[in-house]
C-alpha cells in the first residue's frame, strides 16, 4: 500500500503540494470568480423581480384604467339615453301639435265647404221656385186660359216647396 | 508466453517525482513535483478553466454559464439549508472544497490510460485528504472559539442533560468531536482508494483471463469486463457523492461552530 509504504518519503511533499494546489484554487475559484458569478445572479434575480413588479403595476393600471372606461361609458350611456328620450319627447309634441294644425286647417275648409254647399243648395232651390213658377204661370195661361200674375205664381209655389 | 502478466493493483497509487524533481526541498523537507502533485495541479487548472467559462456575467445565461451557477447555487442553497444565513461567507470555501475534491476524483476516473497517460487520483492518499479534513476542521475551531470563547464546550453537553451525567457526556462528545476530522478525511480517502483497487482486481481479471485461454476469458474475463463497465458508472456516482459529503459534512460542522446547538 503505497500510501503508508511511501509515508515518510512523500508525506512533506504531498502537503505541501496540496496547499499549494488547493490554495491557489481557493483564492483564484472561490475568492476571486465564484463572487462574481453569484453576483451576477443575484442581479439576475433582482432584474426579474423588477420587471415582476413592473408587470403588475401595469396590470393594476390597465385594470384602473379599464374600470374608469367602464364607468365613462356607462355615464355616456346614460347621457345618451337621456338624449334620445328627450328628442321622442320634442318629436312626439311636435307632431302633436301639427297634426292639431292639420285638422284645424282641415276643419276650418271642411266647414267652409259645407256653407258653400249650402249656399249653391239654397241658390239652386231659387232658380228652381223661380221655373216652377214660370211653369205654373204658363200652365194656368194654357189650360185655363188664366192669367196668373208673377207674384201669386209664386206664393203658390213657394207653399209647394215650402211643405215640399 | 514471455512475459508473466502481473497488475498489482496497489501501484496506481505509487508516488513518483517527476520532471527529476526528486531533490527539491524546503526547510530539508522533500517537496518534489510528483505525479500526485501534477494532478492536483490539473484539477486546479481545469476547475479554474471551467469556473472561467462561467463568467461571463450574462443576463441571459449561455449553456456554461448555467453549469457554473448550478454549481454556486447548489453550495449556496446547501449552507442556507445547514448553516443559515451566517453560512453565506463559507461559500468560496465550500465550493472550492467541493469542486477540487469532485474535478480530482473525475479526473482520476478519466480513461486516459487509452492516450498512454495514468491518471492519478490524489484524493485516494490520506496525505492528501487529510490535508482538507484538517483545514475544514481548523475552520471549525477558529469560527467556534471566536465567535463563542469558551462557551463552545457547550457544544459538547447537549440540552436537558442531567448533572450527574455531564462529565461521561462530555467526554463521549469530545471524542466524536475528535474523531471528525479522521472520520472526513478517511471516508474520501477510502471510497477513492477501494473504487479504483475493485477496478484495478476486475481489469486483471480480465487480462489473466484472456492470457490463460479463451475459455477462460469467457468463464471470467467477459463477465468482469461487464462488470467492470458498471463499476465505473458506480465510481462515477461515489466520485460525486464523496465530494457532497465532504462538502455536507464540513457544513455541518460549520454549523455547530457557528451556531452551537
């Protein structure tokens, strides 16, 4: 076994090559690099949890932002609504009121029509008592021989248009 | 045949000065440049190359970059886990313990000896790990008697123990105390040494047995072969896991240095 059969011979050199190699590992590897590379971790770790942090702060403003678009929108809705309930309102009055125009105007020809109708009747009856009495004054000429004056031909016909 | 096939399983572990270092010295100490010193050497190279290719500070990490952080982290996760936030300061000691310890035992395993070049594996001479247990250890009593003076005896009688047993309690918990640092240098050493010897047995196995004919290269050299082939995946999985041990272990005892119980 060499490692005892060797001893006395090796043992000083075996030390002191092991600290020697293990020394140089120790300040080059762990005190020189290996905090650098945790650092570069921890930055690392630290970057991400900022750009965590940042997502959610621009989540939580895209959601306030969202829920006062909600709210201006509702507001609008509301506005608008009233809007238009109020035009329904103008329109329905407004066509209240002309269709009140409408048939006053309709009323008023209507009404002037009739008198008018009236009058061309009653006109119409006077040229009617007027032949009747003509035609009686002729009648009465020819078949009694009688003759009959303007004036009593039309009393007479008169009460005949009269009880008519 | 000319030559009598002989593996002796043991010789991978032999130490031998090379590049004629044999004769360097400090202090009338021999410190030749030895195989086992040029593998530590290699593993230091190689963890720094592979730790440097980990730093490039990217925001978006490339393919190695990950592996070196997964590396940090799992050190780091592992002290949060035993030692608590007082644990973050051990970090570069840890990882260093545990990436030297893991690049060692891999590159041991490399089948390199394809190429003409023995690995050696160092982690396999109780010089060598004993060098680490010693320091983790050496870690331990400084942290603990800095931070708790004398009060780190306390460590030694656990809570509720009743008066009259302090002393045999006392006495059993500084030996277990003791025995720690022989305890995590041996573990490794012998994981290492007896992973690489049942490999070294097998591959003999299988030389012999392809010496001594062919039916007994089918009887024995075959299934050692195979067994050879798992073996390995096995000793590529105690690779790691010695070295997380070592690594746990020394976080552990770092935890009762920093926090008593």
């Amino acid at each position: 076994m060499p490692q005892i059969s060797q001893l006395a011979d090796t043992y000083f050199s075996q030390v002191f090559w092991m600290l020697v190699f293990f020394g140089l590992t120790f300040f080059i590897v762990g005190r020189g690099m290996v905090p650098k590379v945790m650092a570069t971790m921890a930055d690392r770790n630290q970057r991400i949890a900022a750009d965590l942090a940042a997502a959610e702060a621009g989540r939580a403003a895209a959601e306030a932002e969202q829920e006062a678009w909600f709210e201006t929108e509702a507001q609008q809705r509301a506005r608008a609504h009233e809007l238009v309930s109020a035009a329904k309102h103008q329109a329905a009055q407004a066509t209240y009121t002309s269709l009140a125009d409408a048939s006053a105007r309709i009323d008023a020809q209507v009404s002037a029509a009739e008198t008018r109708i009236n009058d061309a009747r009653k006109a119409a009856l006077g040229e009617f008592e007027v032949i009747a009495a003509d035609v009686t004054q002729d009648i009465a000429q020819r078949v009694a021989g009688l003759s009959v004056s303007a004036d009593d031909a039309r009393g007479a016909v008169k009460g005949a248009f009269a009880h008519g | 045949m000319a030559v009598e096939a002989k593996v002796d399983p043991m010789h991978q572990f032999a130490i031998e000065p090379l590049f004629g270092s044999s004769n360097w010295a400090i202090a009338g100490h021999n410190v030749a440049f030895t195989n086992s010193a040029l593998w530590m050497a290699l593993a230091t190279v190689v963890l720094v190359v592979f730790v440097l290719g980990g730093l490039k500070r990217e925001v978006v990490p490339g393919r190695w970059q990950m592996a070196v952080e997964s590396f940090t982290g799992f050190i780091d996760s592992m002290l949060a886990t035993n030692v608590g936030p007082n644990g973050k300061k051990y970090v570069p000691y840890i990882f260093s313990l545990f990436m030297f310890i893991l690049f060692a035992n891999f590159l041991g395993l490399m089948p390199l000896g394809l190429f003409g070049i023995h690995p050696f594996t160092f982690t396999s001479h109780f010089t060598a790990t004993g060098v680490l247990s010693i320091m983790s250890f050496a870690i331990v009593l400084v942290v603990g008697f800095a931070k708790h003076k004398l009060h780190f005896f306390s460590l030694f009688v656990p809570h509720g123990t009743p008066v009259a047993m302090v002393p045999p309690i006392f006495f059993v918990e500084l030996i277990s105390f003791l025995v720690r640092p022989f305890s995590l240098g041996l573990r490794l050493f012998v994981a290492m040494m007896a992973g690489h010897v049942l490999l070294e047995v097998l591959s003999s196995f299988v030389i012999s047995g392809g010496n001594a004919g062919p039916i007994l290269f089918a009887v024995a050299g075959v299934p050692s072969f195979v067994l050879m082939v798992g073996i390995c995946a096995l000793e590529i999985l105690v690779a790691g896991i010695q070295a997380y041990v070592f690594a746990l272990l020394t976080c552990v005892y770092l935890n009762d240095a920093e926090n008593l119980h």
